[in-house]
C-alpha cells in the first residue's frame, strides 16, 4: 500500500489529515516541521510514495523544502496545504515542482482522492519513461515533443518543463483543433473525476504560453474559448 509523509506544525490538522490516509488503505507517518521532513526525504525518498505538505512551517516553510528535493532530482508527488488563498503562493508552488496543491479549510475526502490521483498519475509517468520503442513525438509549427525522452524544443531549443507541464501539452498536442474544457483537462491530465477549482488548469496553462508562445499575450498555440476552456493549434509553420 503507498505510504505518505504529513507535514504540518498543527498537531489536529496533522491527525485528521494521518487518520483519513490511514482509514484509506494507506501507510502514513507526520512530522510537525520542514527540516525534519527535508532531512528524510533528502535521504530516502524511495520510502515514501506521496508528500503532504504545509507551506507554513516553523524554520524551513514548505516552498523551501519543495525547492531543495526538486533541486537534488527528488521526483516524489507532492501536495501542497496552504491556508492562503492567494495566487502568487499556488503560482510559487507550482512552479517549484509541486503536483497540487489544496487550501485550507479542505474536506479530507477530497485530499485522499487528489492523493489517489497524483499516484495514478505517478504510475503513468514511470511507465512513459520506460524505453519506447516507437519513439513517439508530437510536433506542431515550432514544438516538438518527444514522449520518451520526456523532452520539449520549441524552436529547437530544449524547454525546461515541470512532469505537469509536460503531461499537459503532451495531451493539448494529441488531441489538436479541440475545445477542451478546464473540467475535461482535470479529468485526463489531473485525474480529477470533480473538482471544486479548475484555477490550477488556468496557471498550467500560462506556464506553458509563455515558454512555447513567441508572444504568451497573443497565444498562436494555446488559445482560450470563452466561458469553456481552451483549444491547441498547430500555430506558425516550423522554422
């Protein structure tokens, strides 16, 4: 069964949250710090399968400790708990590798099954890795996407991607000239059969405009539908 590590200084959050992964069928351990839990994961990341973690933390606050592991390759999911509802922090932590995020106060229900799929998506992830012998790649005008080397050159440069950035235009690239809605992208990249906020879809996808979009104010690629969602386009010719 998945193990996750808690993190959170607030001993009652820290219980619910141990106590509603633990009645799931999962393994679950706490720590009440940042330090503590960086020292773990720096040390043996493999023991654990998912990362709950706060962002306010006494000494080493959460987006430190999501910055360190990203840095030294660590590629454990992780979730972020946040009792501030503002953009600028989900932007921060998201760009700093998170896999998502939830505010509180939160339902542990829907954070279970947000964990659960995470670590679907996880899975998914390792068996794409895996060598191809097809060697699948997408390319649209200037992008390309190579499905088994998990890399993206937009004007043959290569692009530095988050794993959710990639799975997000790698699902854009295959399904091209379709509108899809923010709840449909949750559905397939988040693996959210319901969810109460689809802002996380929206920031996705203004990372990914402005690094594959000369111009991220006047996409070419990536346009929005009003009142629906989004549409991919082959953009301008490849150069």
């Amino acid at each position: 069964m998945p193990t996750v590590l808690v993190v959170d200084d607030e001993a009652s959050i820290r219980t619910l949250v141990e106590y509603n992964f633990s009645r799931s069928g999962f393994d679950v351990e706490g720590v009440a710090d940042g330090k503590t839990a960086y020292d773990i994961l720096s040390k043996d990341a493999r023991k654990y399968d998912l990362v709950v973690l706060d962002l306010m933390l006494p000494g080493m606050d959460g987006m430190e400790v999501c910055r360190r592991l990203r840095q030294e390759g660590v590629k454990i999911p992780i979730i972020l708990l946040t009792a501030r509802d503002e953009e600028v922090d989900l932007v921060l932590g998201l760009e700093l590798g998170a896999d998502d995020y939830v505010t509180k106060p939160f339902s542990p229900r829907e954070l279970v099954a947000r964990a659960r799929a995470v670590l679907r998506r996880s899975d998914v992830q390792e068996l794409e890795a895996k060598p191809n012998p097809t060697g699948k790649v997408l390319r649209a005008g200037r992008i390309v996407l190579d499905v088994a080397r998990h890399e993206v050159r937009v004007g043959g440069v290569l692009m530095d991607f988050t794993p959710k950035e990639f799975d997000l235009l790698q699902y854009f690239m295959e399904n091209p000239e379709h509108v899809l809605s923010r709840d449909q992208l949750l559905d397939r990249v988040w693996g959210y059969s319901s969810a109460t906020d689809t802002r996380i879809v929206d920031v996705h996808v203004s990372h990914l405009r402005e690094k594959i979009e000369e111009d991220s104010k006047n996409p070419v690629y990536i346009r929005t539908v009003r009142g629906i969602g989004y549409k991919f386009t082959e953009g301008a010719p490849a150069t």
